[in-house]
C-alpha cells in the first residue's frame, strides 16, 4: 500500500510539475525541480527491479531434487523449497507443495 | 548439496577435504526501494524492503557459494558462516562461506 501511494504521489507532484512550467512558459521557477524529481522518483518505483530470483511458479519434474531447506516468503507469505540441480549446480526455489508431498530428497553420495 | 553450519554431520564421514569455498554478492534496492525504506522509517516497525534485500542477498550468496562447491567436485558444505558489510550507504555487500568437502554416507 505505501508503493502504490507513493507512486501515486510522485506521479501527481511530477504532474504538478508539469503544469508550473506550461504556466511559466518553460522558464525557470519551482516547476521544473518538482517535475524532474517527481518524474525521477516515479520511475524508479515503478520500474524497481530487485528481486534477485521469482520463486517459479511451473514445478517441472525434471532432474530437480529437494534440499530440504524451507522458508517463509516474507513478501508473500508462502512456504517456499529450495531445490537443486546435482548437474548444473543450480539452485531454484519454488512453492513447497500443499500436500505433503516433494520432491526426491537428494543426499550426499 | 548439503551446506550446514556444523563442522560434523551426523551419519556421514567427511572423506575428502576441496579446501575453502565462497559466494559474494553486491545487492541494492535501487532509488525506488530506498525512498520507501526511508519513508516506512519515519513511523518506525519492521522496514520490510530491507529485509526483503537482505533475504535476498543472502540467497543470491549461499547460491553462488554451492555453484563453485560442486565446481570443486565437493557434495556439501560444513561451517558455513555469513558475513556482510555496507558498501556506501545503499548497497549491501553478503559473502557466504564455509569449507566444501566430499561427504560419505557411513551406514
């Protein structure tokens, strides 16, 4: 909720921007700062890319294999499993499944 | 892979030492996420976009850190230990590591 209204005042003060400057003819006065920094702030929580990797939603049987390490998602609150590919070295997480089940837990050889 | 805190893990041998392993990464949340990180600290609680870095980063870490452990041809990791540090004022550095050793069932 802060995002959105954040965005959403940004967005205004950037507009607000906007018109300061039509009223002035473009010349330099308050519009100007307000619009390139509104206009800046906006953008960057707009396009805010952070994430480092989405938990995968597709759990393609594969050559997957559990970890059994399990956590909380703290933006979306759901039960995630970290699953690791033995070929690659790739680790991967995805929803831990509801019903019990999981994938082949992979042990040291 | 297994990767433990531990320096034993039960039921299994350590047969093989590789020698030390470790993943480090650089992480920030950009301008968007530090104006509202700054913003949620004016009334105080959790500030959830920094936790949500640092979850992150330390994913991103321990990530990196298994990737070169089975490049060393090691099947888990013992001791693993975080340590992380401010790089400017945004940026968060994380490095996971630990020893990688090669790991044998003793039943």
């Amino acid at each position: 909720m802060l995002r959105a209204v954040s965005l959403v005042g940004f967005a205004a003060l950037a507009v607000a921007g906007l018109l300061l400057v039509a009223a002035h003819g473009g010349r330099p006065g308050p519009g100007w700062p307000m619009a390139i920094w509104g206009s800046v702030a906006t953008l960057a929580l707009w396009i805010e890319r952070w994430r480092y990797r989405r938990i995968e939603r597709e759990r393609d049987g594969g050559h997957w294999q559990a970890t059994g390490e399990r956590f909380e998602d703290p933006e979306t609150g759901e039960v995630v499993e970290v699953l690791y590919d033995a070929h690659s070295g790739e680790r991967r997480y995805a929803p831990a499944p509801t019903n019990g089940g999981s994938y082949p837990e992979q042990a040291p050889r | 892979m297994l990767v433990v805190t531990t320096e034993n893990v039960p039921g299994f041998s350590v047969q093989e030492v590789k020698g030390q392993v470790f993943g480090v990464v650089v992480r920030s949340r950009g301008l968007g996420g530090n104006i509202l990180a700054g913003l949620r600290s004016l009334v105080g609680g959790e500030i959830t976009e920094y936790t949500q870095l640092l979850e992150e980063a330390r994913r991103h870490a321990v990530d990196r850190m298994v990737k070169n452990a089975r490049l060393m041809g090691a099947n888990a990791i013992v001791m693993m230990r975080f340590d992380s540090a401010e790089i400017g004022q945004t940026m968060s550095e994380i490095v996971a590591y630990g020893t990688a050793v090669v790991l044998e069932n003793d039943a």
